[in-house]
C-alpha cells in the first residue's frame, strides 16, 4: 500500500469517527475525549523507547497506553494514531519509533502503520477545522511558514506534521512544503515573539483580534503574544504572568505557569486602544495525560 492510498482510507475513516463521535468538525479536536467515546480504556505512563501501543479487542482491548513523558502534541497525535488502529480495526500494535518524522515516506511501514498514521492527520485536522483556522490567521491566504505553525497551535498538532497536511488537503504544494520544512520551528517562534529568545519547548500563540471568542490550548512555558497596536493584558487568570520579550522588537506577552492545573482554564482580556469593549478569550493548560483516563482533565 503507498500513501497515497492510505491517506484515502484514512481520511474517510476519521470522517466516520468524528459523526459517530460526536466531533466539531470546525475546531480543536478533543481525542483524549475521542477515546473515552469510542469505549478505549486509556492509559499514559512514562516508556522510554515507545510512542504508545494499542490492544485489541482479542488481547482484553480496545485499550490504548500512551508515553505520559511526551509534550501535549505528540501525546495527541500518538493518541489518535491508536485511535486509528482501533477505528481501522487493526491487531494490538506497539509503535517503536521515537522520532515518526524520520519514517515519513519510508517503505519500512506496515499498512496498518501508515493507515493508522495517516488517520491521525485527518483526525486532528479536519479541512473545515483547517480552514477555519486559515481564515482567523491570514483571511485563508496561506503564504508563508508562519501560517502554517499558527495552524499547528490552534489545533494543537507539530509543525512539521501540519505542513505534511496541508498537501494532503490540497492547501499548499508540495515545492513549498519542502521548502517549509526545513524552517526551524525555533526560527519561526522567536519571529512570532517579536525576535525574543524563548526556552526550548516553549511554544507561541498569537493574539489577534480575530482571537476573540476563541479557546488558546497551551502548555506551561508557552507564551501568548499581543499581534495588536498598542494592545495590552487587562486581566490575567491566575497561571498566566506578564512577559517581558527580549528581542529587538518587544511585544505584549504573558506565560503560562504551572500554576493553572492541567485543564484548567481561565479568561483572558485584552485592552485594544479604540475599541469600546475589551477582547476576551479563553486559555487551557492542556498538558500531557498521565496515569489513568479516570483522572485525565475533561
């Protein structure tokens, strides 16, 4: 099977989980909640050298064990790839590889690897999900490296796995998604930061007025930045501190601490300089599931 071929099974098979799960097509897909729905027991602890393993059915499944020690992305895309394998109807399998990005394209990978894999992509970013976030970002224009990381923060999937995706939605072409990827992400956080230096795993979300209403899914670490004139925090939930950039061009920011607990959430408002009202949005610390789906955030 190439991948082309499993990318269309795949696609109509996420297309069939998200009806019979109840999924908003339109935005960030929640697949931790995904496979409490689909009845897949779940589970997350710290594995060295795995991503996750699916059980089957015929070995006391459908059940899914995930490496709690992974960033929240990596964790969801593993999630949904074993999703994948249970909605795919596949045997119990064990994903190995560390790094999946190193695989991409590589004739290495059984059919239910690349069907699975393939699943998570469709799962995690539906077209009118993409599009959606298309339009708040660039008015659906997509042109340039940055676009396609703010998809990636808004729904909460990799850099380099949204660009992959992009060609797959016949969004951008496969000579400038070669070219995209091989940006840094780094490179693209510190430009989004007004140039500022951030910490390794630290992510960027941008705040813009088209963010208004909008759910912010971040990590602690992660920094949110002001892309507004003049614009400055008003009010700060506790977990959310002020930020000072250290790039040539400072911007607003504030960082995510520990302190707001996973799934947990709190307002945000931003004062925009003629603007009757101030702009409000949400933020979720949507951190990496550990120890039983019991006690995982909703």
């Amino acid at each position: 099977m190439n991948w082309a071929l499993a990318h269309r099974i795949a696609s109509i098979a996420a297309v069939q989980a998200h009806r019979d799960l109840g999924i908003d097509r339109t935005r960030y897909v929640h697949v931790h909640r995904a496979l409490k729905a689909a009845d897949v027991v779940g589970m997350a602890q710290p594995m060295p050298r795995l991503f996750g393993v699916y059980y089957s059915p015929a070995d006391s499944g459908p059940a899914v064990l995930l490496n709690a020690s992974l960033n929240a992305a990596t964790q969801r895309h593993t999630a949904a790839h074993e999703l994948g394998h249970h909605r795919l109807d596949h045997c119990t399998a064990a994903d190995e590889e560390m790094n999946p990005a190193l695989r991409w394209g590589n004739g290495s990978w059984p059919e239910e690897e690349k069907t699975a894999e393939a699943f998570a992509a469709w799962f995690l970013m539906p077209l009118p999900a993409v599009r959606a976030a298309l339009e708040r970002i660039c008015g659906g224009r997509l042109s340039r490296p940055e676009h396609a990381y703010r998809v990636a923060r808004e729904l909460g999937t990799s850099y380099a796995g949204t660009v992959r995706h992009l060609v797959n939605l016949r969004l951008l072409d496969t000579g400038r998604a070669g070219q995209w990827a091989k940006i840094s992400p780094a490179d693209l956080r510190s430009a989004l930061a007004g140039g500022a230096s951030l910490p390794a795993q630290a992510q960027v979300h941008v705040i813009t007025a088209a963010s208004a209403g909008q759910t912010v899914y971040a990590e602690a670490g992660d920094v949110l930045v002001l892309h507004l004139d003049n614009a400055a925090f008003d009010v700060l939930p506790k977990g959310l501190e002020p930020w000072t950039s250290d790039g040539p061009t400072p911007l607003a920011s504030a960082v995510v601490t520990d302190e707001l607990p996973p799934g947990g959430r709190g307002l945000i408002e931003v004062v925009v300089p003629k603007h009757d009202t101030a702009l409000r949005l949400e933020v979720v610390h949507e951190a990496p599931r550990a120890g039983l789906d019991e006690t995982w955030p909703a």
